[in-house]
C-alpha cells in the first residue's frame, strides 16, 4: 500500500488530535502524555487538542512524573501502572535512588522519605513548604543537595517508586500516589508501542525508536506483535494501527504548536516530514530546548514566543499575506490579552 506524504500528514495531526479534538484524559492516554518540562507550554499543548477550553481544574484525573525517554510528562492517573511499570531503566543517578550519594546516607534517605509522605499527608505539598519542614526536622545543608537536588533527588526517587507525583495543573506541587500495582515492563512498554503506533502512525522504525529512546531491533520486536498496517510513504516504509476514523479534516493553514509539542517529539526530527531539516536548529536549539512551532499548511514555517502580553513571530520563509493573517488570528485565539503581534524579520 502507498500513501501520499501530505495524506500521512494528514492522518497523523487528526490522530494527534490537533484537527479532531478530544477531553484532557483520552489526549494523555493516546500521546503516551503530554511533555511537561515547562507548564506554560504542556497546558498550551493540551489546550490545543482539546474539545473544550481547559477550565480551573483541567488536571483532575492527571498526574505529572518523568516517563518517557525519562523526562517529564503529564498522563492520567490511571495509566501509574503504565508509566512507572517495573524494571524501568531512566539511567538514574544516585541522588535519585534510595541508596547512599555523596550528599546523605541510604537510612537518612528512608527516613526523610516517610516524613515528607507524612507533609503532604498533613496539607504541605509545595516543593519550598515540603524544604522548610525539613529544614526543621534536622534536614543538614549538605543533605539538602541531595533530597532537593534541582533535577531530581530524593523527590524523584519517591516519585520512581510509586510514592507521590506532581500535581499536573500546580507547577512542584505533590500529592500522594494511589495506591497501584506496577505493569511488568514488556507489557508496558508494548502497550505504549501500541498507543504510539495508533496516535502517532503512519510512523518509521526510526521514528519510534527516537521518541522512545529504544533501539530500532526493540520497535521491530513491537512491531511482530501488534496489529499494525504497513504502507509505503515516498521512500519510507511506515506502520499504523487502525483507529477507526473516517472523514479525516483537513490540513488547517495555520497550528500553533507548543515548546516541547508531541509532534515534533514524536518522529525523527532529521527526516523531515513536518520540519524541513535546514530549520531543524530553529526549533531544536543546542541547549536542548524544543521551541514553539508556527505550522502552515501542516508544515514548521517559523516559531514563536510570548513574551508578556506580545506575541512575536519568527518565520523561516517569505510569508504570504494570507498566510499571516491566519497566523495572527491563532495568536488572537490562544492569547486574547496580546496587545501586540511582532514578526521578527
């Protein structure tokens, strides 16, 4: 079977639910979450695939905890068992085991561990609140560099093991897990194959194998047990799984996407098929940072950033006049406040 590259295209942004949107829960669970290193830009992320405007509680039923490729995501709460499954291997450090560092030892560790589950069982689940009680209870400084190490610590080695999450709609607020029972880790991660190459197919090997950080002979693996179609798209050969959609929408002229959007995430970003490699470092900077995404015509055409109540608009080509204006309303859409649109030439 052969598909045209604008039809895969087409395909996956309703898939992703950018042209067929859905509530906070079914995005989470289909994406395999939404990443959250930056709240600004997961709730944007979200917000654009949703049915309905995110209201004040738009996190009920989400938790956030490093997942996928070991980084931050936000993901129901339901799928604890999916994400933190046995076995996982996010190359953790010391600092974010429950096991001795150069900061503080395995018992203190344990024992810091209980009392901070006993806070946020008491009403304190602010990261900074969670640091004065334990600067209270006998927290040294130089234990400090471990339990609140700014990429993790012991608040991550907790997280690891199925004792709290962050809160999703609270930048490092916590709460307490549910109690659950962890998935085995083939399981796991053949049910995430299975929702990858349903939410995120037409896809290449190449294409999971780098959002899921995984070797390439792991994603054919997958790939031998799950139902998927196989087509042809220009000199690639892709896999799917069928979803069931009809009628699929067209392509809109503009998307806003987020920092860190599952879409540019969710292929290899140096094929190309919505960010045409000469632009690759416009969006994926060498600090590591995935920018916010202009698509027109279900192409990357530039990038943007709010800063305060401006909006400015970076593109990589010559822009159309049609072509802004429909930039310039998304921007209206999604930020009313906006006093001023700025393209930077």
């Amino acid at each position: 079977m052969k598909m045209d590259v604008q039809d895969r295209r087409r395909m996956i942004l309703a898939r992703q639910h950018l042209t067929d949107p859905a509530g906070p829960e079914a995005v989470c669970r289909d994406l395999n979450g939404i990443q959250a290193q930056f709240a600004s830009y997961a709730r944007h992320a979200l917000a654009i695939r949703c049915r309905e405007a995110l209201g004040e509680h738009w996190g009920a039923g989400l938790v956030k905890a490093w997942t996928v490729r070991g980084t931050m995501h936000i993901f129901r709460e339901a799928d604890l068992p999916l994400f933190l499954h046995r076995d996982r291997t996010h190359f953790l450090r010391d600092l974010d085991r429950m096991t001795e560092d150069p900061f503080a030892s395995r018992d203190r560790k344990l024992a810091f561990s209980d009392f901070i589950l006993d806070c946020i069982s008491r009403g304190i689940v602010k990261r900074e609140d969670l640091r004065t009680a334990c600067r209270e209870h006998g927290m040294t400084e130089r234990e400090e560099q471990s339990f609140f190490d700014s990429w993790g610590g012991l608040l991550r080695a907790m997280t690891e093991a199925g004792m709290l999450c962050y809160r999703a709609d609270a930048d490092r607020t916590f709460q307490l897990c549910p109690p659950f029972v962890p998935m085995e880790r083939d399981a796991a991660l053949l049910e995430q194959a299975r929702r990858y190459f349903t939410a995120y197919g037409p896809a290449t090997v190449r294409d999971a194998a780098s959002f899921f950080g995984m070797p390439q002979k792991a994603v054919k693996g997958w790939l031998d047990r799950l139902p998927v179609t196989a087509v042809r798209c220009g000199d690639r050969d892709c896999f799917f799984i069928d979803d069931g959609r009809q009628d699929l929408p067209e392509i809109p002229r503009c998307i806003l996407l987020s920092g860190f959007d599952q879409l540019m995430l969710g292929f290899e970003k140096k094929d190309g098929l919505f960010l045409d490699p000469a632009h690759l470092r416009n969006i994926f900077n060498l600090g590591g940072i995935v920018l916010p995404c202009v698509l027109l015509d279900g192409q990357a055409a530039g990038r943007w950033k709010r800063s305060g109540r401006r909006v400015e608009i970076t593109p990589f080509r010559a822009v159309r006049a049609r072509e802004k204006n429909a930039v310039e309303r998304e921007v209206r859409r999604w930020f009313p406040d906006a006093r001023e649109i700025l393209w930077i030439e």
